[in-house]
C-alpha cells in the first residue's frame, strides 16, 4: 500500500504536518517494499484551492491512503471518490505514523 | 471626471462623504452615483434611491461533458485558481473556486468544456429623488467574488457626456477596491483619527500611490483620537481636504437615513470648495 503523510519540510526527517492542503511536502511510503520518498507540495503555496491542487497531485503519484491532522471540504471532495483513504492524526513521527496506521490506531475520516 | 471614495478601515463614513458630494454637486450639475461597496452597498438609504432596472452580475465557468473529455489534464494544469481537478474517474469543477478566466475552454483539445454563467449577484440602476442617476451591485450572500460584479456594475453604467461620477468603493485595500478605483481620477480618502484608522490610511494611501492616482483625505469623527493622521499626511504630502469634527447629532441623523449635507446644509459649502480644490470641477 502506498501511504502519504504531509510534513512540514521537503526533507527526510521532516516534522509531521497537520494541515494537508498547505503541507510543505509529503512522505510517501511503500509498505510492501518501505521505500519512501519525500516530495514537495506543488500546491503550498497555492494562492487558494490548495487542497484540489494538493489531491489530484498525490492521486497522480498512485497514493491509496493519506495521513495529515486536517482535511479541507474540497480536498476531501477529490480525494474520497478517487477511493483514497483519508486518516486524522494529532501527532507523531513518519516511523510512529506508519506502524499506527497498520495496526489499526489511527482514525479514519467517516463519510460527511 | 470621476471621483472615488476609499477607505482603508471600515466604517469611517465613506458613504457618507460619497452621498454628501453627490448631492451638492447634484444641484447644478448631471451625477452618476456608483455604490461599488456590492457586500453591504447602503448609498440607497441616503439617497432615497429608486432602482428600476435590475440584471444578473454573472461569470462564466466551466462544464465537463465527460463523453468527450480525453483525461489529459491540460484544464487543471492552466488553471491558475485550482479550480479544476482531473482525477481517474472524471474531472472535478469547483465553480466558486473559479474566477471565469476561460483558459480551461481555450486550451481543451477534446472540446469537451463550455462555459456557463454562474450568479455572484445583482446589478441594479435608477435614480434618485435629487436627479442623481445611480447604480449598485450587490453580492450574493457566501459569494466571494466581488470583483467581476464591480467590474460587471461600472462597464453596464458607462458616464454620460458631461455626469461626474462619483464612486462609494468597498473598504480596504484589496482586489475589489482596486477594481472600485480604476479609471478614477482623484481618490478621497476618509479616515478616522485613531491608531486604526491611521494605520489602514496608510495602506490606502500606499495603494493610490501604486495605482498612480491623485488622493486627498478627509478626517472624519476629528477629536476622538490624536494628531498623528494629520501628521502622517502632513509628512508624506497627502492634501486634508476636510476635518469634520465628532458630533453626536451627525450619527444619529445619518443612522435614521439623512444626508449629512441635509442635516447640516453648512456642510454644502465645504464640499463645494473641497471639490474645487480636487480638480477644479465648478459645482
């Protein structure tokens, strides 16, 4: 499964970020293999509609699930019909948000 | 000659100022009266405005017909307001989110996207019972668009040969005063003396200078706050048209819907001369 988590640097390392659409970049993580590779967010500094911009680009990268402490209305609105799995964290390292994924801890974003 | 009415704080007595000029000029000469203040246009409850015509302020945004759309992208990527989204399943339209540029349309090779117009709002023109011909726009509530329904509001009420134009523009300093400010040849700025109203003064002011357009100020409630707005417009060069002084018999006129130059007919001369200092217009 292919896992994004927004952070607040394009660098490995970087601290998890809790708004998606403005995040500065995203991890994006390959459970089955572990590869991970850290991406720069075109849309951060998007004058507006940076989570539209922000979605479709990690629909692009074949991303299944997404990680971050907020989603906008219309992030939301590209992610789940394009059966992206969307979960809220408060908190947490890249390491520590994975293994809380795969065990089933984390809280995924119900149906509005 | 078109003369606009700013601020850069809200509530400082833009409308007031604006209706009190409309009307002293209204009395020898022709008056086109734009309310481009289209989130809360209130020039109507001074004026006693009559509105006889009324049209939508629209803007075109784009629909997919997905029978013919190849997926490709090129919609989403030219939008500069992410108004698009192009996913596996279908592309995504925002329509608030779009500002009706139509690069989305041009750039379609699959001739796949026509354009719609969507409401911002009203458009409504009339006149007044002093002869004042006027106009006022009016945004849909939640819409967030303002700028096409002024630009909408001045182009479908051109000044005729001769008619000052006197413009109520939107407070601030963004997008949609600027839109308010285009083509004006003088700008009146009313403020306030406080800290505030100072402060956002000298945004406006920063924003006629990057505009190039000539702008005087015009003290309002003077003797509430301190000296510094007339030193700051003393130290760049920015003309003070007029003080008017706090006066609780003013607010409560203008609060029951009566033009300060009603209430207080001592006010004519001043605007007339204050007109005559901007641009050597003769009221």
């Amino acid at each position: 499964m292919k896992i994004a988590i927004s952070v607040t640097a394009p660098k490995p390392g970087a601290a998890f970020a809790t708004r998606f659409g403005r995040a500065p970049a995203f991890v994006i993580i390959d459970t089955n293999t572990d590869d991970r590779q850290t991406v720069a967010n075109p849309a951060a500094r998007a004058g507006g509609g940076a989570g539209i911009r922000a979605a479709e680009f990690l629909i692009r990268q074949g991303v299944e699930a997404v990680i971050s402490g907020a989603f906008g209305p219309k992030a939301s609105d590209v992610l789940r019909p394009s059966g992206l799995r969307l979960y809220r964290a408060a908190s947490g390292t890249v390491d520590d948000l994975v293994a809380r994924l795969l065990k089933g801890d984390l809280d995924a974003v119900e149906d509005a | 000659m078109i003369i606009a009415v700013a601020s850069g704080k809200g509530g400082t007595g833009k409308t007031t100022i604006a209706t009190s000029l409309a009307l002293t000029l209204a009395s020898d000469r022709p008056v086109l009266f734009l309310d481009c203040d289209v989130e809360a246009p209130n020039a109507h409850l001074l004026l006693k405005s009559s509105f006889n015509q009324r049209k939508d302020a629209t803007l075109l945004v784009p629909v997919i017909d997905e029978s013919r759309c190849g997926q490709c992208g090129t919609c989403a990527e030219v939008c500069q307001y992410n108004a698009l989204a192009v996913t596996e399943q279908r592309v995504l339209v925002f329509p608030e989110m779009c500002h009706g540029c139509g690069s989305c349309a041009l750039n379609c090779a699959w001739g796949a996207i026509r354009e719609v117009p969507r409401g911002l709002g009203i458009l409504e023109s009339g006149n007044t019972p002093a002869g004042i011909r006027v106009a006022c726009g009016l945004l849909n509530i939640g819409e967030a668009l303002a700028v096409p329904v002024i630009r909408q509001l001045k182009a479908s009420t051109p000044a005729r040969p001769g008619e000052t134009t006197i413009i109520d523009a939107p407070p601030g300093t963004s997008c949609p005063v600027v839109e308010a400010l285009r083509g004006a040849d003088y700008v009146i700025l009313v403020t306030e003396p406080t800290p505030f109203g100072l402060h956002d003064l000298k945004l406006a002011y920063e924003l006629t200078r990057e505009l190039g357009l000539p702008a005087g100020v015009i003290i309002n409630r003077n003797g509430i706050g301190d000296q510094r707005v007339d030193d700051f417009c003393q130290h760049v060069g920015l003309p003070v048209l007029l003080h008017i002084p706090m006066d609780r018999a003013i607010a409560v006129g203008i609060a029951q819907g009566i033009p300060l130059t009603t209430l207080k007919p001592d006010y004519r001369p001043l605007f007339r001369q204050l007109l005559l200092t901007i641009a050597g217009v003769r009221p």
